[in-house]
C-alpha cells in the first residue's frame, strides 16, 4: 500500500515537476490552479479509498491487478413457455455498457444468500420480474416462464481445453 | 515543455465535438423506458451523489419516473448537438448539458453494481469543456472568434492529465497487487476465458481459439507485461513526443485487442486518444492526402 502511493506520488510530482512552467505559470488564475491540484490530489485519494462508492466521481482504477482471479462467472437465462433458454439480452436495460448492471443484479443475489432478509430477497426478486417485464416490453409474442441464475465455473488447460460446469444458484417462476 | 501546452483552438474544438459526441451517442442509447421500470428500492447513490439523501425520498421517484427519464434524453440529445455544432451562447448551453449528463451518470450509476470507467474520462473532459471558450473554431458560426494569448490549452491537458494519470494509476496497482504473478501465471488466461464467456452483445471468441496455442499465451502474457509499463508511463507521454508514439503504437492495438478477446471495448477512450495525442495543430492536410492535393490543382 505505502509502495503503491510512493509510486503514485512520484509519477505525479514527476509530472507537476516536468510541467510546472504550465500548470503554475505565474498567467494562469488562482482558481486554475486549484482545479490541477484538486484533480491530481482527488485522483489519489480515491485510488487510495479503493471504493468507488465513496469517492465518486473519482475512481479507482484497478482493472485486471489480482493474481488469482475468480474462475466463474453468472449467466443469467430467459426460459421461454418452449423451455427453450436464451441469454438476458442486458442491452435492453443498457446498451453502451451491460456489465456494471449484471453486477448489480449479482450482488444483489449474493446480498439475498448472505443476508436472511426479507427486504433484500424481496429487492432480488422484483428486480427479475421486471427484467422479465422489459423482455417482454420488447418482446411481447414471447411468454417467459423462468429467470435463471447460474454459475458457471470453468477450468482453463493450457493449450488444451476448457471445461464449464453449471449449476443453478436462483431461479425465479413468472407467474 | 508539455506537448499540449501548444493546443490551440483547432484541438479544442475537435475535443468539444468529440467529447459532446460521445455523450450524444451515450443519450441516443439510452433507455429511460427500461431505467424507469427498475425497483427504486435498489437504487444506491454513489460519492457525490448521496447529496440526494438530504432531499425527501419523492424527488428520487420523480428523477426515476419514464416522463423524467424521457424528458433528460430528448433535453440530453439536443444539448449534445448544440455542444457539437458549437450553438453560441456556448457557456450557458454547455453548463447546462454538463447539468443534464451528471443527472443522466446519477441514473444509471445508481442501478449499477460497479462503474463505467471508460465514462470517466469524458465525464471530467465535458466538465472543464463547458467552462472554456472551446466554440471559438469548428463550429456553425461563420466567424471565428480565435483570440491571440487566449489559453485554448487548459481543458486539453486538465482532460489529457485524467486520462493518462488513470492509466498510470492502474499500472501501478498492477504491478503492486498483482507483482509479477499476474505476468507469470494462468490469470491473463482466466481474466480472458471469462470475460469471452460472460455475456456480451459484442460476443467475440477469440481467446478461446487463442488459447489453444501455448505460443499464443506466451505472447499475450508478454503483450499484457508491455501494456502495463506503458499504462504506467502513460503521464510521461505529455512530454516526449517519441514516447508518445510508442504508446500510441502500442496502446491503441490494446484497445482492440480488449474488443476481440475479451469483449470490452473503451471507444471513448479511444475518441479522446485521437484527438489529446495526435497534433491537429500542425498537420498539413493536404500533404497526407493526394486526393485533396489533386482536388485543388484542379
């Protein structure tokens, strides 16, 4: 954590360094300047806080850092009155960026296995129906039965193959 | 001396119409009927935008409702494209489509398990646009308004600054969470497997033909460590123009790599790469291209 911010703290002040004569020209504005400082050190902080939900709209930028990262994923399944299965096609709620939402409805199954609540099983569950409604907003001829949830864990052989398992962690009936 | 110090006009405005574009693309595709069918007992406003909480829980149901949603994308839409065509006055326009994005970023941040990162950087750079005379070139009034000693360059390097710190930001983290483990084993091969796997309208598959050759992965694993010193360098390039076409060479590919094998695709990103790291300024147009040369002889 301390090397992280080392690092951090030497790229920056390498750059406010290389370009003091612009970003501090004796020219620029008082309130200029503030905004280069409030950005470099918000970006900072917020990396450092690690949680997005804090410090937005500043990030934390951390894609792709674990070493060991989780070999499964979720598939969520329309089951249609044929019993015919397709992917929930997540476009229909956001179509420049589907995962962050997939997200959300996955943490909110994982909330619903970890926490015995009413309210947040109830959250799970209305959040399913209307997925299955905005389906069918779009796709009024086609009578959906079920929503699954499933998680899929696969095992990657280097230059070989790859083997997927299945299994159902939620499924939710439209009645 | 930074290489954007000399962002003049003709930058800025390309970044105002590339930047406002984005967003437009981002409105047309918005779904406020969807968002508005959402439970709003799942909404979670993040950071800044819990100032929500101090107001009664009604205006989060008016914000969520489908006549509001609809009202912000056609609002959204025509802000964006008087932001692109540079309608004058451009600052009360501007602030006000800045007004409607952060409202739209609350929307869909609040029904979403983790962020967009590729929005930052056009979320902060429409931000110091608004607050900047970036109408003065390209835009629908015949007058240029170009004013000599005027800093045209300031929303260019703040927007170039976010950009490139971020990519610095996640190279360290890499490197400092990951070490060279993340280089070394099979987590490239699991990050790649698994983002090809999960859904996605894009539905690219190459990795999984990839992985099939020991070679190939050795190669991936080599491309990922070479990445990630140029993510960390990244800042650097606003000094070096050699070091900024190297990045360039190398990050761009990268951008499409991400598309192909793993079904992410940061084209704001790239939008803004185009227009930050690539000097308008002083391209000679004509040189480039033999048709326009051949065009004008003629």
């Amino acid at each position: 954590m301390e090397m992280e911010l080392l690092f951090k703290l030497l790229i920056v002040g390498a750059i406010l360094f290389l370009g003091k004569n612009w970003f501090f020209s004796s020219k620029r504005s008082l309130i200029r300047k503030a905004v280069v400082i409030f950005l470099v050190v918000g970006m900072i902080v917020a990396q450092q806080i690690k949680d997005h939900k804090v410090t937005y709209p500043l990030a934390n930028w951390s894609m792709y850092s674990p070493p060991f990262p989780a070999n499964h994923y979720k598939e969520y399944m329309l089951v249609n009155s044929d019993g015919e299965k397709l992917h929930y096609p997540f476009e229909l709620v956001n179509s420049v960026n589907q995962r962050p939402f997939m997200r959300k409805v996955s943490d909110l199954e994982d909330e619903s296995l970890r926490v015995e609540s009413d309210v947040v099983i109830e959250n799970l569950g209305s959040t399913l129906e209307k997925l299955v409604n905005i389906y069918q907003k779009y796709y009024p001829n086609e009578e959906i039965v079920e929503l699954k949830i499933n998680v899929v864990q696969f095992e990657v052989y280097e230059s070989d193959s790859l083997v997927l398992n299945r299994f159902n962690s939620h499924s939710h009936k439209i009645e | 001396m930074m290489i954007q110090e000399n962002a003049g006009v003709k930058t800025l405005a390309l970044l105002r119409i590339v930047v406002f574009g984005c967003w437009l693309i981002i409105a047309v595709l918005f779904s406020p009927w969807s968002y508005s069918m959402l439970p709003v007992s799942i909404f979670e406003s993040w950071g800044a935008y819990r100032v929500i909480n101090l107001f009664p829980v009604e205006l989060l149901e008016i914000l969520l409702s489908e006549w509001f949603l609809l009202s912000l994308k056609g609002f959204l839409i025509v802000g964006c494209l008087f932001c692109m065509l540079g309608v004058r006055p451009f600052k009360p326009i501007a602030i006000f489509t800045v007004f409607l994005i952060v409202v739209y970023d609350f929307v869909v941040r609040g029904f979403n398990g983790f962020i967009n990162h590729a929005q930052i950087g056009i979320f902060f750079s429409a931000i110091f646009i608004a607050f900047s005379p970036a109408v003065d070139s390209l835009s629908i009034h015949k007058k240029r308004l170009e004013k000599p000693g005027k800093d045209y360059s300031f929303p260019t390097v703040l927007t170039a600054l976010t950009l490139t710190l971020a990519y610095s930001f996640i190279g360290i983290r890499r490197f400092m969470v990951g070490g060279l483990e993340i280089l070394t084993n099979d987590a490239l091969l699991t990050y790649l497997v698994r983002n090809t796997l999960n859904y996605s309208p894009y539905g690219f598959e190459l990795s999984l033909t990839l992985i099939e050759y020991g070679w190939v992965i050795l190669l991936l694993k080599v491309g990922f460590f070479v990445v990630t010193i140029a993510e960390v360098l990244s800042p650097f390039i606003l000094f070096n123009n050699y070091l900024r076409y190297a990045w360039l060479i190398i990050m761009v590919p990268f951008h499409f790599m991400t598309l192909f094998t793993m079904n992410i695709f940061f084209w704001e990103n790239l939008l803004l790469i185009s227009v930050l790291f690539i000097d308008w300024e002083n391209i000679n147009y004509a040189s480039l291209c033999p048709i326009i040369k051949v065009c004008r002889i003629k």
